[in-house]
C-alpha cells in the first residue's frame, strides 16, 4: 500500500507537534509555578497551520490546555495560589485566541 507524501508529511509533522508538546510539558513539570514556561504551547500549535488536517488545531489546543491544568498540579511549588491560578487561566486563554487567529488566518489563505 502506497501512502501519498502529504500523508506522510501529515504524519510526520503530528508527530513533531506531540513531541514538542510533551518536551514543553516535561519542561513545565520541572519549573516552579509562576516561571511562564507554558508559552512555548505556542511553538507547535503553529506549527498545525502546515497540516491538511483540520482538526489538528483545535485539539492540539484543547491537549496544551489540559496539559497546562495538569502542570498547576504537579509542577513544583513557586507562588501563591492565587498567582498561579490567574497565570495559567491567562495561559489557556492565550493560547484559544492563538488558536482562534491562526484558525482564521488558516481559513484565509
């Protein structure tokens, strides 16, 4: 069975974002709470924009997002609660209005 090289390069490139994704979060497991290591989520959430596959967007943002909830919890203490808290909301909203625009963009061109 032959698969075609968009295919492949959509694998490919699936595969680049998971990694980068799960080096991002190792790295926000490592660091104390208020160090803004989760702005790299926004590394490979562009990088979706050169997928063919359309829901690759949303759900990469959907998995950073959970990642960043997940990382409040086992990501070594820093700041105050209500400090951490606030920062990784503003997180997750920033990386939706990326999402939101590179969504937009995508539908544009």
């Amino acid at each position: 069975m032959v698969i075609d090289q968009q295919t492949q390069a959509d694998h490919a490139l699936t595969v680049v974002i998971v990694v980068l994704i799960g080096i991002v979060f190792v790295l926000d497991l490592l660091t104390p709470l208020g160090i803004v290591i989760w702005v790299l989520y926004v590394i490979p959430l562009g990088l979706t924009t050169w997928s063919s596959v359309r829901r690759l967007l949303p759900i990469s943002a959907g998995g950073c997002s959970m990642l960043m909830i997940l990382g409040y919890f086992f990501s070594p203490l820093g700041v105050s609660f209500e400090y951490a808290v606030i920062n990784r909301l503003l997180g997750i909203v920033m990386l939706w209005v990326v999402a939101f625009f590179l969504w937009s963009k995508r539908d544009q061109g």
